[in-house]
C-alpha cells in the first residue's frame, strides 16, 4: 500500500517522543510501555492533537438532535444555533454540566462514607467503627448535633441522618452542611444571590434539566446555577467526605514515608490501591497486614501496598502508605512489571489500565457496580462484604505474584522521602504549641510581617498535556522564592512528593525566600522535625475541604471575607470535571483560581467577562487563566500583592521568578 | 510536489480544518490567544456539504494555475522552493481577476483591506519541513499530504484490495 499517511505518522512520532520536563525515571518507563505495551498516554495524545476547537472553546452544542451546532469563533460562519443559542449559552450551559458531573462525583463520594457512618451506629455492619469520636464530636458540634451526655453511637446516627437528609430533603430549609462549615460573610452573600442549596438532589436535577433544549437562555442565570452547583461539591461532597472519613478512619497527622515508583519493590507483593474512597483501601491495608505471612510462604518479603492517585493520599495520610504514583503515573506503576495487583474504585480509573495490565501478570481488580471495565476481574464491593472483598484482593494479588516474571521487572530508583497528613486539626496542634490560646495567630502574625506573603494552595490533576511542561514543579519553584506558602492535595501532592517539596530533609536544597524559610523552620522544630517540607500535604482532592475549614477560621477569627486574604488557588493541570467542580466552589467562596488548560468557556465573550472580572464584586473569585507557569507565578503574584495592599500589609518590592 | 488531497468518504464534515487554518494563520498560532486577535485570522479553506457529500475544500495549488496567469501585477506568484501558490498582498490591487479565474473559488477576499487572500499551502511550515496545519488536524485522515503520483498508487492498491475481497466473498459464497 502507497504510504500515504507517512508524513502525519512522523508527526505523531515526534509529538509522543516529546517528553519535554517530564522527569528522567518516568520517561523510563514510558519508552518501556512503548515497547511492552504499545501505547502511552503521550501517543495517544499525539494521536488526538491538534484537539478540536470547538470543544477547547466550549462552542459545540450537543444538547439537541437539530445540532450538534458550531459557532464560529473567526469571522465569517454561524453566531448562532439552529435554536439560536449564542456562544454564550453553549458555553456557560457546557460548564453547568461540567459542574454537575464534579458535583456529583463528590456527592455520591459523600453519601457512600455517610450511609455506612450510619449503618455503624446502628450497628447494622461490623465492618468499619468509629476510629475519632473527637472529630465526630466536633463534626456534631458543628452541625448543631447535642453531644452531652449521649452514646457516641447516637451521635454518629445524628451525624449521619443530618448529612443523608442533606441529599433528600424535601423541605425548603437550607442544607445544614453548607451553613455549618461555610464562612459566615460568604454565606451572607449566597444568601443575598439567592445561591444556597436545600438539597443536593435538586439543583443536579434542575441542572441537567435548564440545560436541555429549550430552557435557560441566559448566561448569567446559568453562571448562577453554577454557584449553586459550586457549594454542593464544597460542602455535600468534599467536606462532607472529608470530615466523615476523619470520623470513621482517624484525624490525619502528619507522618513519614516515601513517594515515586520506586517505592514499588521486587522483593516484596505488590499491590496499588487507586481512585478515590478509601472505604475499600483502608480494608485492603488491614487486610494486607492480616495475610502478611501467607505472603512470606511464598517466598516474598510481604505485602507492599502502594498508593496511587487520591485514595492513596487517604491511606497515606492515616498509616504512611508509599504514594506510588499519581494518575498520569497510574499505567506506569504496572509497567514496572512488579505490581502484582491494582484494585481501583471509582473515578479518574483510565479504561486503558485494563489493556496495560494485560500485557503483564498484573491483575486489575475492579469493585464497584458502576465502575466496571472489560478485561478487568471484577469484585463486587458492598461495606458489608468490604472484609470478604479486601481479603479476595489479596489472595488474587497472592496468586498473581506466583506469576510475576522477574525478567520483565524494572523499577527506577529514587524513592523520595516525604511527610503528609497536615489536617487542620494537625496543624493547629503545631502551632498550638506556640500560642496555645489562638493557635492561628503565630501564622497570621507571620503573613501580617510578611515572612508569608500569601499562601497558595495548588491542586488538582496531572495532566499529560502539561507533565511534558513540569508546570507545577515550576510554579512551586517560582512561589518559594517569593515566599509563598504553598498547600498541596490531590495528583499534585504526588508530584511535589516526587520532586521533593514534601521532604521536610530538602528544604536547604531548594530556593525558598528567607522569611519563609525561618517559619517553615520554627514550626518544624515545634513539630520535632528539622524544618517543615515547602510544601504541606493536606490530602486527596476532596480534602481540599480542609482549605475551606481553614479559610473559615482565618476569616473569621479576622472578621475579613475570604476574597480579602491573600490566598490564592490554582489548579495547573486539570483534568476531571471535579476540578471544575471544586474550582467553582472556591470562586463562590471569593478564592483567585488560576487554572490551565484553560476550562471550555473562552468562545463566549460574555461569560469569560463574568468570571474573570464581574465576579470579584459579586463573591470576590475571580478565574485567571494563564498556561506559562513562570507568568502564572507573575499573575499570582501580582494578585496576592493587590490583597496585600487592600489589607494595609507590607508589600516587598521586587519579584523573582 | 507533495498537494493536500481530499478523501471525501472520511471527511465528517468537523471543520477541524478550518479551525486549524485560522490558527496557523493568526498572529500568536495558539487557539486560546487566536480568538483574541483583531483583525480576526483570516482562513483558507471551508468544509461544504451537497446532497450528503462532504469535503474540506481549499486552493488546489494547480500546476498551470490561472490565477498565477491572470494576475496583472504578479501579486500571486508561484514559491520557486516549495512550487506552492502563493500571494503578496502589498503587490494586489484588489482587480479579483484571480478569484474570477479560480474554478474553485479558493480566493478569499479581504474586502476591508481590499486584497485577495488564499491558501498558501502552509508554505513557511512546508519550508521547515512541517505537514499543512489542516492535514495535521485532521481526525479521520480524509485530507492526506501526498504527490499525485502516491495518492493515485493508492487509489489503485485500494480499488483492487476492495475487488478482490468481494471476489473472495463470491467464491465463498458459491
């Protein structure tokens, strides 16, 4: 056959060799996958560039069978649908589902740890227990719930029948969670927009349904659904998790371990637990520890779990579980060769790990009813049977050792050490140590003087798109200096791990500005520890909740609104809808979001308008887009310098990037 | 001279093409930046549907091109490195003789500017030994970058491997 496509295979080529800032070890394994598996996520991605326009602009409308429609961004083609949407409708009502499917995410991520937080106090499984009843304490105390004097089991019932209604009520009434943990002047102002949520189930609906064709027609009406929809995911997904896992599993405190592939080891069976609930993963730590020596029968040194994405941050932050990977990485844990099994849950789980793990003996265990790939084995999860299924999981990866062929073994090295689990209540003990009748004002005294001139905290996903940039090792890089404080959840903890930021050893190694420096270094010593890493690991992503819980506390300790902090949010490498979802929610809360790729609303002009500038006086958020990390340091920079000047503080004069 | 050919059974009709010529001839190349710009970028080529045909149509680069023939002030010019069909708007009077002469209607005028515009190939890409922007963007390869010679070669091999595998099925069949 004439080689016609010859000149566009040659493309494709150098666009999937183009591994850019991607770290040596990781390009390792992915030119091993190229040859073991045939593909990787930079072919692919070659293979799917460029991407089309209308969807990165958010111009193409799906909604009814008269389309999909286009509109046309240049000059000279159609400015509206057939039903004659504008580009504005198309794309605030693209980014109301974009949200929805966060939200929901979040929500059903909440609902599941609250049903079985019930189904333990009333003693209907034996499953899980409750691990905190401080937190529980103070989870009821925060949602109004009487704890003098009561059975801790009652409390927990409380707890999770007010978190459950928050989903079904039917009554006009506001949901308790968005009131308990939202900051006082942000839920002034929701109140003022006509924003707060009843329920969680409603405003999805209603979501879905002013979407369709044929409804909403106006932007702006939209852009508010979207609000709402922002504080669903805040507070009835990640807070609502957050808290209710800290209840059922124990308070993060900070701990050490290790984080990079090679924290997968030959001499031992592995097994990656990756997605995000850790419903699932906590029971395969307990159980991994329990098989131990059936391990050792086998001639292993025992059973490694590793952690990959957020759940791996879950059990990370409670037993020191190694962070394998991050979700861009997930492909190249089981290309090692050496990970005998990977169970998953739900969401950020790429179907391809099924055809991955098919070129090795690696076994990819799937549980959950709706998350079910072909190629997969597939082991029903229910918390009643999590015992039953934690133990199977083990027993498969057991059986898959048996199978692991040495000669296809091959883990980079590097494993770098780290420290995570700086909850709220972790850092508050730290630095209770200093003040210990307002623990928060060692760390505003030092943003007021300016050792802190801000803090940002950077989250969210790894996208393949701007690995090949190192956008958030750059940015990181560029904030140190200036002496930013830098909070970390989610696949970007994973990267920070990686690169060192979490080692609390490495502080020296990196350029960080001196005020910041000294009080990383004082509250280390408080802590026990030589200094505390450049970054500070919060979590997974819905324990981005523990920056709204924080946030709370400094603004109203301050009698400040949120948007008058010099805090800013950034997402560098999005991926999931849930980073749209969890974006929005810190737009609704007055936070600065920076974020890359820049999310599917520049084709309308008007709603690009809203949230980049209208916004700021309406809650105070405010969406910076900008995809050059070294300017993206500037714009954030500069944003936190205007606070700064807003609040009367002191402002240093130059900027290095 | 490798020419942008259209396989119009995979063309979707998803102007991926159009948008990738915007790009490529806007001032910044990066969509996010693109849309942005005024004067908006011009393009050069426009995806067309007829009694369910669809194609990508753009300047056929013709060997013996009219246009090139008619221009009375050798604005439209043939690149003596890449053989492309180019223009130099500083030359163009604005006459449109080019887009009367065009049996494609490849001219895209710029009446504020009062010039002709047209596809040119991607010329400075092909210089640096780069594929056309809308070849590159295509989904379903329906726009291939080849030589006549190759694309007819193809057709050929293509045609005959489709008539043999209806032969196959006729014999099975008998």
């Amino acid at each position: 056959m004439a080689d016609i496509l010859k000149d566009k295979e040659r493309v494709w080529n150098n666009k999937a060799h183009n591994f850019g800032l991607i770290p040596e070890s990781n390009i390792e394994m992915l030119k091993k996958q190229e040859k073991e598996v045939k593909t990787t996520s930079l072919q692919r991605l070659a293979l799917q560039e460029p991407q089309c326009g209308f969807g990165e602009l958010g111009v193409c409308c799906r909604m009814c069978y008269m389309g999909p429609c286009r509109i046309d961004v240049f000059n000279g083609g159609p400015r509206v649908g057939v039903c004659g949407a504008t580009a504005d409708v198309i794309v605030a009502r693209n980014l109301l589902r974009e949200t929805v499917g966060g939200a929901a995410a979040h929500a059903e991520h909440a609902m599941d740890i609250a049903e079985v937080l019930k189904e333990v106090a009333e003693g209907k499984i034996s499953t899980y227990s409750i691990k905190d009843e401080d937190k529980l304490k103070a989870v009821a105390k925060a949602l109004g719930v009487k704890t003098d004097g009561r059975d801790i089991k009652e409390i927990a019932k409380e707890v999770a029948e007010i978190s459950l209604e928050d989903f079904k009520r039917l009554e006009k009434e506001p949901a308790v969670w968005v009131k308990a943990y939202a900051p006082k002047s942000s839920y002034e102002i929701w109140e003022k927009i006509g924003v707060i949520p009843h329920n969680a189930w409603k405003p999805i609906m209603n979501a879905m349904h002013r979407t369709s064709m044929g409804n909403d027609a106006d932007p702006i009406n939209i852009l508010l659904a979207d609000l709402q929809m922002g504080l669903i995911d805040g507070y009835m997904g990640l807070t609502m998790a957050t808290e209710l896992s800290d209840v059922l599993f124990g308070t993060p405190k900070p701990i050490r371990s290790f984080a990079n592939l090679a924290t997968i080891k030959p001499e031992y069976v592995n097994i990656a637990v990756h997605g995000h609930n850790p419903l699932l993963s906590e029971k395969i730590v307990e159980w991994a520890d329990k098989l131990n020596e059936k391990a050792k029968s086998l001639g292993a040194k025992g059973i490694n779990i590793v952690g990959i994405c957020c759940t791996g941050n879950e059990v990370l932050m409670r037993h020191g579980i190694p962070l394998a990977g991050n979700e861009f990485q997930a492909e190249l844990a089981i290309v090692t060769g050496a990970l005998d099994a990977m169970v998953v849950d739900y969401q950020c789980i790429w179907p391809i790990l099924a055809d991955v793990a098919s070129c090795y003996h690696t076994k990819l265990i799937t549980t959950m009813p709706f998350v079910k790939i072909p190629g997969a084995m597939h082991l029903e999860y229910s918390p009643e049977k999590a015992d039953e299924v934690a133990k199977q999981v083990i027993e498969t990866a057991l059986e898959a050792y048996t199978r692991r062929d040495p000669s296809r073994v091959y883990i980079p090295d590097g494993a770098e050490e780290i420290i995570a689990g700086f909850s709220v209540e972790a850092l508050l003990e730290v630095l209770k140590k200093i003040n210990s009748d307002d623990p928060l004002k060692p760390l505003i005294d030092n943003i007021v003087n300016g050792n802190i001139f801000g803090v940002v905290a950077i989250v969210g996903c790894p996208n393949p798109k701007t690995r090949r940039l190192a956008f958030t090792e750059r940015m990181i890089k560029g904030l140190l200096k200036n002496n930013v404080l830098v909070i970390v959840t989610g696949c970007i903890a994973h990267i920070a791990g990686q690169a060192g930021f979490l080692n609390p050893n490495k502080v020296d190694s990196f350029e960080v500005g001196n005020g910041l420096k000294q009080v990383l270094k004082a509250l280390g010593n408080v802590a026990g520890l030589n200094s505390l890493p450049v970054a500070i690991h919060m979590g997974s992503c819905v324990d981005n909740s523990r920056i709204g819980v924080l946030l709370k506390a400094l603004s109203e300790r301050l009698g400040l609104k949120v948007s008058d902090l010099p805090v800013v949010a950034s997402a560098p490498e999005l991926i999931s809808e849930k980073a749209i979802s969890i974006g929005t929610w810190a737009l609704a809360l007055g936070v600065t979001v920076h974020v890359c790729p820049p999310p599917r609303v520049l084709g309308g002009p008007k709603v690009r308008e809203v949230l980049t500038k209208e916004l700021k006086s309406i809650t105070g958020g405010e969406a910076y887009v900008e995809c050059d990390p070294e300017l993206a340091v500037k714009g954030i920079l500069d944003r936190i310098r205007q606070k700064r000047i807003a609040l009367n503080l002191p402002v240093p004069e130059a900027v290095v990037i | 001279m490798k020419k942008v050919f259209i396989e119009a059974s995979k063309c979707t009709g998803c102007k991926s093409c159009e948008i990738a010529c915007a790009v490529e001839h806007s001032m910044s190349k990066d969509i996010y930046k693109a849309i942005f710009e005024v004067p908006s970028p011009p393009r050069f080529n426009s995806v067309l549907k007829f009694d369910g045909f669809i194609a990508s149509l753009r300047c056929a680069h013709c060997e013996d091109a009219p246009c090139v023939a008619i221009c009375p002030t050798s604005a439209i010019y043939r690149d003596p490195e890449t053989d492309l069909v180019v223009y130099n708007e500083t030359k163009c009077i604005g006459c449109w003789q080019c887009a009367m002469a065009c049996p494609f209607g490849a001219i895209y005028p710029d009446l504020e500017r009062k010039v002709s515009r047209k596809c040119d190939g991607c010329n400075e890409r092909v210089k640096s030994g780069r594929i056309p922007a809308c070849v590159e963007a295509c989904p379903t390869n329906a726009l291939i970058y080849a030589d006549v010679a190759t694309i007819e070669e193809y057709k050929r091999e293509k045609t005959i491997s489709s008539l043999s595998r209806t032969t196959k099925t006729y014999v099975e069949v008998i």
